[in-house]
C-alpha cells in the first residue's frame, strides 16, 4: 500500500478502517499463540522489523532477529531513531520500524494495538505469576532437601545434571524479582536443556539455573544488569552437580559478603582467590595441610569455610540455612576436636589457608625393593627370602593450626607478596590495622586497646583500604593481610608503641 497522496481522510475511510480491522484481527490471532508470533505479525503488517526491548534482558523478542541491537538501540535512544514507532508495553518497549510505503497511520495502528495485546498477555502472566513463584520457591526447598530426583521429575529433564545458583539481596528485591522473572521467562517445559528456578527465602531472591554442565552465559548476564539497576549485591556458586545443591546454596551466600558496589556479583570461586597460595611451596604446604585437616570431614570443613569467608557465626548460619546457636556449638565441637583456639586470629587464618591447600597427588611409587625382587624373578634367579615385616613407623607428630612448618612463609616470593601489600604504611596506620584484625575486625575493642576515638580509628582504616587497594570488608582479605603483616613484621606491632604526641593523638614518623 503506497503512502503517495494518500490523506488522513482517505486513511480513514471505509477501506481504511477494514484495513485496520484486517490487521487488529491479524495480531489478535497471533496473540493468542505466544508473544513472539505476535511480534513476527506485527513486522510483517509493517513491512519492516519488529523488537520488544526489555531494558535487563535487552530483545525478548525481535523479527528478525538481525534487528534486535537496532531494536535495543532504538529503545534507548528514541530521539536517534525518530523513523521508529516506539510505544511502552508490559515493561518493556515495542519498536517498530514500518517500510517507507507503509503510511505512518497504518504503523501507528499496528503499534498501538500490539503493546496493547503485550500488555493484556503481561496481565494475564501476571495473575498466574504468584502460583508460579510458590511453586519456584517449592522446587528450590525441594532441591535444598536433597530431592533432586523428584525435582528432575517434575521438571522432566534427565539431561539437567547440574545448578548454579545465585543468592541476591537488597532494598528493591520485590521489584527486582518482578523484572528478573519478566526478563528471564523462566519455564518448566519438560526436557529443555535448561531450566530456571527463583524464588525469596528468608529475605533474598534465589536463582538456581539447572543445566547439564554449563550455561550459556544468559543467566549470569542477566543478574549483573538487575545488580547494577536495583543496587543488589549477589554471591554466585557453580556448575556443581546437583546432589551438591546445598553446597553451592551456602557457598553463593558467602560469595555473597564479599560483594561490593563496584563488584556487585561475586563467584564463589573467586572469594578468597588468594595470591599467596600459589607462591607455596607445593609438597611441603599440602603435608602440613593434609595433616592439620585429618580430623575433619568434608562436612566439617565445609561449614569452617563458609564461616572464615563470611567473617561472623550469625552471617554463617544464614548461609548454611542453621540457627546461630547450632553454628556456635559445631565451632566450639571442632574447636576440640583441632585442639586450636579458633578465636585466635592468626589461628583462623592458618585454617584457611589449610582448606585452601590443593588436594594431595595420588598413589606413590613402589619401593626400590620391590623393583628389584620383580627384577630377579624374571630373570629366572633364585626367589628372594621372604621379607621382613618393617618395624611400624612412630606416629608423625600432629601438625598445629598455631604455627606454619618451618620455610612455609619463609621465601623471598611469599616476602616480596608481603611487603607489596602491607609495605608504606605508616607506624600508626600498621598497628592500628594489626590491631584491628587480631579483634576480628570488631572496631570498639580494637580502639579500646588502642586509646583512640572509634572515629579515629575508622578513620585510619579507611585510609588503610585506600593504600592497600583492598576490600577491608571481605574476611578473606583481612586473612591474607594479617599473614603479610606477620611476614613483613620487625617490631611487635604493639598498641603501645603507637606513636603519640600527648593526650590520645599521634606524631607521623
């Protein structure tokens, strides 16, 4: 239809209103169907390119799909784009981009009566959303429980074998789940390739994205955006299996205290990525490991690791889904069981640095004696005499969580990481620091001891995390630097060599 000397009037005449109703029915009928034919309809009425550009998930739908960047584009910066129909539908942006013989009426038509549809779809979406997030939000217990069997069941997919999970907080979360679950789409059509579950618990929006080994990168990118536009802090954990559900749940919450404004997603993987560890000495650092944690089990050493990365019990028992008490009493059975004041700070970070040790290698050589004897054997020698059981060796000596074995932190490596630090700073910046850390990061005990207004010593902390470039926040950090200015020490760092110029202020040296 050419839009040459046509007039408003000839528009909207019998053959244009017929024209219009032929189109209304068109994307009436396609509505009906899903979201993306309605989409499809309305760019062929138009002749053009159609996009619905959701401001997280970017395109939800685009025909064709060649034209979501400029859909997305367009919807960001409408008055560069001014040859496009935009018009607000379910949230999201309807862009239209009509061919130039099609008359702007009829394209203004198309898109007032497609975001109309979107918007009747989002409402009726909208009702069933409640019912849908429950059951989200059952799902996620269930695989929490360790139903994963009934859960993959349910879901139909004998091909979802693994969960990354995401653990969200923040003042806005009502509404930032609204917009992820809008942005997402999420479905529980049986035998996808993934699957998303969310749902809030206990004051956080979950995300458990099941997939059979890996993600398309869609979920991850998703709540970066949501973080960044509702100012949520988000701790990630996976692929792990999915028996390992619960591993992966405390873990993106641990992931989750060492999030920041600048770092608003924090992988699990990556908390506590330590500098340190790989400067070790490899046999003599996993011995004293392997040793130091043989009285524990993996259960054991899991809830200690979650605790040392969130810093405090109460932060523990909520990524562990366990009251604070029970937290205190399995801390207070494993402090026994080690034989280690785990109140100590330089205790807690030997300990990390033990469940950071990479595995032992496994198996051994066979002995030279045992070479030999085959040797013999094949050569058709006479038998060896039968050997003599070895007197059984004395039991190694426990190592403790106290002190490192000898040369561990030693080296010009594990020095020069020290000194790159910690090095600078000032007397009264290090001891206060020093001070600080040994109190766990408890600011009124740490002034107490030092004789200094809590105001100043957050003062001197703040300028602290400044020169070091570190996240004084994060326990794991404060770990590593307690080591560093263990290792670079030459004085005691006592509070009472803190140097002062009367009263309870100081002198720059």
């Amino acid at each position: 239809m050419s839009s040459t000397g046509t007039t408003d009037h000839e528009a909207t005449g019998p053959r244009g209103a017929r024209h219009e109703r032929d189109a209304a029915d068109r994307l009436l009928r396609a509505a009906t169907r899903s979201g993306a034919h309605l989409i499809a309809e309305a760019a062929s009425l138009v002749q053009g390119w159609a996009v619905l550009a959701d401001p997280i998930a970017g395109a939800v739908y685009s025909t064709p799909a060649a034209a979501a960047a400029d859909g997305v584009h367009a919807a960001a910066a409408p008055r560069e784009h001014p040859h496009c129909t935009q018009r607000p539908a379910a949230g999201a942006v309807l862009v239209l981009a009509a061919a130039p013989t099609v008359p702007p009426g009829h394209a203004c038509h198309v898109a007032t009566t497609t975001a109309a549809l979107l918007e009747v779809r989002g409402q009726r979406a909208a009702e069933l959303r409640g019912e849908q997030m429950r059951l989200h939000t059952t799902l996620i217990r269930l695989l929490l429980s360790g139903h994963t069997a009934a859960v993959t069941e349910t879901l139909g997919g004998n091909r979802l074998t693994h969960v990354t999970v995401y653990r969200l907080s923040g003042v806005d979360l009502p509404t930032a789940h609204e917009v992820l679950w809008r942005a997402v789409r999420p479905s529980l059509a049986p035998y996808a390739d993934a699957v998303t579950l969310m749902g809030r618990r206990d004051g956080e929006l979950v995300v458990a994205e099941l997939h059979h080994g890996g993600d398309d990168g869609r979920i991850p990118r998703l709540v970066s955006r949501l973080s960044e536009r509702h100012h949520l802090l988000a701790g990630m954990a996976g692929p792990l299996p999915l028996a390992e559900m619960p591993t992966a749940h405390s873990d993106a919450a641990a992931a989750r205290h060492s999030a920041t404004p600048d770092r608003r997603v924090a992988p699990a993987d990556a908390v506590g990525a330590s500098r340190l560890t790989p400067l070790l000495p490899t046999a003599p650092y996993t011995r004293w490991a392997e040793s130091v944690l043989r009285p524990l089990s993996p259960a054991h050493q899991h809830l200690l690791l979650v605790w040392l990365r969130t810093g405090s019990k109460p932060r523990a028992a909520a990524a562990l889904g366990l009251s604070a008490g029970t937290v205190r009493t399995r801390i207070r059975d494993l402090t026994r069981l080690l034989g280690a004041d785990l109140e100590d700070a330089t205790v807690r970070a030997h300990l990390l640095l033990a469940l950071r040790a990479p595995a032992p290698a496994p198996g051994g050589d066979s002995s030279s004696s045992d070479s030999s004897n085959n040797n013999r054997s094949r050569n058709g020698s006479s038998p060896p005499d039968p050997p003599v059981p070895p007197d059984p060796p004395d039991p190694p000596d426990p190592a403790r969580l106290e002190s490192l074995p000898d040369g561990l932190l030693d080296s010009e490596a594990v020095r020069t990481w020290a000194v790159g630090l910690v090095g600078g700073l000032e007397p009264h910046l290090r001891i206060a620091l020093a001070c600080w850390l040994r109190h766990h990061a408890r600011t009124a005990p740490a002034a107490a001891e030092l004789h200094v207004h809590r105001t100043t010593l957050a003062g001197w902390l703040t300028q602290c995390a400044e020169h070091l470039a570190r996240n004084l926040a994060d326990a794991t950090v404060r770990a590593e630097i307690h080591l560093a200015l263990k290792a670079t020490r030459t004085g005691p760092d006592d509070p009472a060599a803190l140097p002062r110029r009367g009263g309870r202020t100081y002198r720059r040296l």
